[in-house]
C-alpha cells in the first residue's frame, strides 16, 4: 500500500491540470458508496467562498463541484509595439517594477483563490516562463498548477483559436486575462456584473491611466491608441468597441441599430483592459465560428452584432409568452411561443489602478506607477547591502551613494560612490561605476556602466555597456549595445554596432497595423 500510494503521488505530478482534475473524479466515484452512486446530475447553483469573491458552482454526479470559473493567461504575443524592447526577451518577461510581466496576471489569480490555470505561451518562451513561474510560487509559498498551451513561434494563430483548444477541457465559464494586465480591481465586481445580468461576455474597461500634472490635471498622452465604447448608458450594454487604428475617418452606425437602441454614449477616455468573463453559451459559439481568429476584433464584434439583432427581434414578442392551441385527435396541446436565447454583452466600469504594458512611450511611467500604487502586491524584495568598499564584498550599495524611496533596486547589484538613483529599477547583475545620474531609468540585468555616466529617462535592455562621461535622455538602448564614451544622444533607440545605429521615434502611433498583438496573440 506504501509503494502504491508513493507511486501515485509521482503520476499525479506528472499530469496536466485536466488529466488530475480526471483522476481526482475517478477516485472519488470509486470511495463512493451504493447511495452515493444513485446521486443524479444537477443544474441547481451551489454558492461557496473563492477568496474575496462568491463563487457558483455546480453538482455533479460524485458530488464534486464544478468551478464558476476556469481563468486562462494569454501570454503568447510578441510585443510589436515594444519591439525594442523584445529582441530577445518574451513580452511577457519584461520587467515592470522589476517583476517580469507575467507575475502580475498570475498574482491576481492566487489573490482571488485559484488554484489552477491555463496559460497561453510561445513555444521559445515556455521554458523561461516555467522557470521563472515555479521558481517564484515556491518562493511565495503559493501552490499553482498552470497547463501551458504552447503555439509554435511562427504560428499565427489568434486568441480565440487559443480558447477552442482550451474550450473542450472545461464546463466552466472562461475567465480571460491578457498576459500585459496589471490592475488591482477585485474579480467580484465584475463577476456579479456578470451573474446579474445573464452575461454572454462582460469586459473590464477602465480610464486611461495618467499621472498628475504639476497643476493637479490628469491628460491622456496623444500618443495612446484610444478606444472607442459605445454604451447603452442605462445598462452598461456593450453597443460599439473599437481601436482607432482599426477605424476609417468616419463611425457609421446602421439605421437599424438606432431604432432599437436610439440612445448610446460613447466614450473616447475609457480603455478595454482585455480581461473578460465568457459564458459557455459564448464559447460553443466560438466552437461553432471556426473562421474567427481573434477575440477582441472579430468575435466581440460578432457578439455584438448577434445581441443587436437578438433584441430587435425580442420586440416581436410580448412579454407574456402567447401560446398557440393545437388540438389533435380531440386532444387540446399548449405550447410557448418564446423568443430566441439572448445574447448579452456588458462592461464593468472601474476606477481601480488598471493598465496595460504595451505601448513604448508608457513603459517607465508605468514602472513608476506599480512601484508606487501596487508596492504591496510586489513579490518579496531584498534591498540590497551597504557596503564601505566592493573590497568587502561583491554585491551591494556604496555608503555614499544615494538612492531615493521610490526606487527598487535588486539585492544582487553593485554602485559604486558618490552616485545618485532617483525614482528608477535597476536589476540583477548590473555594475554602476562611480559619480553616476540616473533618473527616471528602467535598467534591465547584466548592464554595465561605467563613471560619470547621466542618464534620465531611459531603458537599457540586457547586456548593454554604457562607457564614461556619455549623458543619455530619452533613449533606449537594446540588448547588448556599447555606447562609446562620451556619447550624447536623445531620444534614439540604438541597436546594433554604433557604424550601423538605426535610429526610431518612440512615437509609435503612426503603425498602421490593425491591432497588431491581438493577430498573434497578446
């Protein structure tokens, strides 16, 4: 009986979340007795506790409940508006507040309970993200079972193609999260928007987020892609959604759509955050739709579009359903003339801290705004030691080195004196010489730089070198760039050899390509 039990432990960790979830009812049908194998399936809603939010599940036939939710990851998109950035690093692992990306999705399951979750990955990501992801939940003393969904590098294959591989494997609801996502809302408001109103699909939506200006005022940076939401305002009814890179110059509304619904507020200031809440009803159209790729712009429109219809059609009915008499063979049979099943698509509105890391010109600012608004969410952070001279050790701060509250620092760094570090991320591995400026700077692990070296402002992506008495503002440097000494740039990406520098605006607003993440898989 030992070695039987002892084998079964190694099988269970060798299995997917799906086969353990298989084995799990096995077992339980087989330790049921006689009366517990009579039991009958049921539709009848069972409300338990999953964190900070209700849950409803379902009994089935040996008593074992089926989550409200099965949450997927999608973590798989190359990062094409980040593209200096990600030239050997996956989106996903990018550094913000010096936690690799996908850490914060996953964050917000554990906060809210969950034990398991589909992810969404790259085939040359997954070991990275496996690596980093197991390493991390032992550190935090968290258990979390993720089944990787791994799409080939150069597939093109869209989310929703990702959703109906995952579709079959769950009963539950779909619970959508970008792998770029970092917020702070609690799952319970958007899923009671759900459950009340008998959703299809209900998306997040949050104001753009902005830092104060000097005055007080918030201001969207022109910059930003905006979305378009079209809302029914007394329902929250998703009636309109797009980006406006996907739009021509003009928003033309069929005349159909505003009889039935003639009133519509349409927001510029708020932004899909990509987090949604599918129904199952929603999905087994997806399974049906084998021609849609992508779930943002194709399969939320067609919902839309389906809902739309659905409610013009409803006004044919009363809201009594008439029956018809039919009589047979002297018989008197009533059936109910009802309308076809509806389609709802609903946003929860929130004012928590949301955002998406996916455009250039937002990276350190949101750095900033996780470091600041979200410090309590981070991983575990050692600062790292003091030091008197690097003599004494290999890693840590020199006495007189100054560096400001709002900084995070990794513990296996090492500054030399007389340098100031004001609001900025500095990771693993990198060595700062002596009488250095840094403000408002990203600094990604393994960047050497040498003395009185000033940089404001700037990314410096793994590997670099940045050599004496160069002063950079507004650059980012890739992934093993030398700048030579005394170098002065701003607001130049510098890739490559210094000969051959290419050189880009971070305005990337000027992309043509119709939401171009969403085609690959955020």
């Amino acid at each position: 009986q030992t070695f039987q039990h002892y084998f079964k432990q190694i099988n269970l960790s060798n299995m997917t979340v799906g086969q353990k979830r298989e084995e799990e009812e096995k077992e339980d049908s087989e330790n049921s007795d006689d009366e517990e194998k009579k039991v009958e399936s049921t539709d009848e809603p069972v409300s338990y506790t999953n964190g900070s939010v209700t849950m409803t599940s379902h009994v089935i036939k040996n008593k074992r409940l089926i989550p409200e939710f099965t949450p997927v990851i999608m973590a798989a998109g190359y990062g094409s508006q980040l593209y200096e950035l990600t030239n050997n690093t996956p989106k996903c692992m990018l550094p913000v507040a010096n936690v690799p990306l996908i850490w914060f999705p996953v964050q917000f399951l554990i906060r809210h309970n969950f034990k398991e979750t589909y992810m969404v990955v790259r085939e040359g990501a997954r070991d990275e993200i496996e690596k980093y992801l197991s390493t991390q939940l032992e550190k935090e003393g968290v258990k979390m079972a993720v089944e990787y969904i791994v799409i080939a590098d150069e597939s093109e294959k869209g989310t929703a193609d990702s959703l109906r591989i995952i579709a079959p494997k769950t009963k539950s609801n779909l619970l959508v999260i970008s792998g770029d996502l970092i917020t702070k809302v609690s799952l319970s408001e958007l899923a009671n928007v759900h459950r009340a109103s008998n959703a299809s699909i209900t998306a997040l939506v949050a104001p753009w987020y902005s830092p104060p200006n000097t005055d007080g005022k918030k201001k969207r940076n022109k910059k930003d892609d905006r979305d378009f939401v079209g809302l029914d305002p007394t329902d929250n009814r998703i009636l309109f959604l797009s980006n406006e890179k996907d739009l021509d110059d003009e928003i033309v509304f069929r005349k159909g759509q505003l009889s039935v619904f003639p009133h519509m507020r349409l927001y510029t200031t708020l932004r899909d955050c990509h987090l949604y809440i599918i129904s199952q009803t929603a999905v087994q159209t997806l399974l049906n739709k084998p021609e849609i790729a992508m779930l943002r712009c194709e399969f939320l429109p067609l919902l839309v579009r389906k809902q739309i219809k659905q409610v013009a059609n409803a006004e044919q009915f009363t809201d009594i359903y008439s029956t018809m008499q039919q009589e047979t063979e002297g018989e008197i049979k009533f059936s109910a003339l009802s309308p076809p099943d509806e389609t709802g698509c609903f946003v929860h509105m929130t004012e928590e801290f949301t955002v998406r890391v996916n455009q250039l010109h937002n990276y350190i600012k949101y750095n900033k705004a996780v470091g600041e608004l979200m410090s309590d969410m981070l991983p575990k952070h050692t600062p790292p030691a003091t030091v008197k001279s690097f003599e004494e050790s290999q890693y840590g701060v020199h006495q007189q080195t100054q560096v400001c509250k709002l900084s995070r620092v990794s513990e296996q760094v090492a500054i030399e004196g007389k340098c100031s570090v004001k609001r900025s991320f500095i990771g693993g591995g990198v060595k700062i010489g002596a009488h250095c400026r840094i403000t408002d700077c990203v600094i990604m692990m393994g960047v050497t730089i040498e003395t009185n070296v000033t940089l404001s402002n700037c990314v410096i992506c793994p590997g670099a070198i940045i050599r004496s008495k160069s002063n950079l503002k507004d650059c980012r440097v890739c992934d093993g760039y030398e700048v030579r000494g005394g170098s002065e740039f701003t607001d130049e990406t510098l890739i490559g050899d210094e000969e051959n520098m290419m050189s880009f605006s971070i305005d990337n607003s000027n992309n043509n390509s119709s939401s171009s993440d969403e085609n690959v898989l955020r």
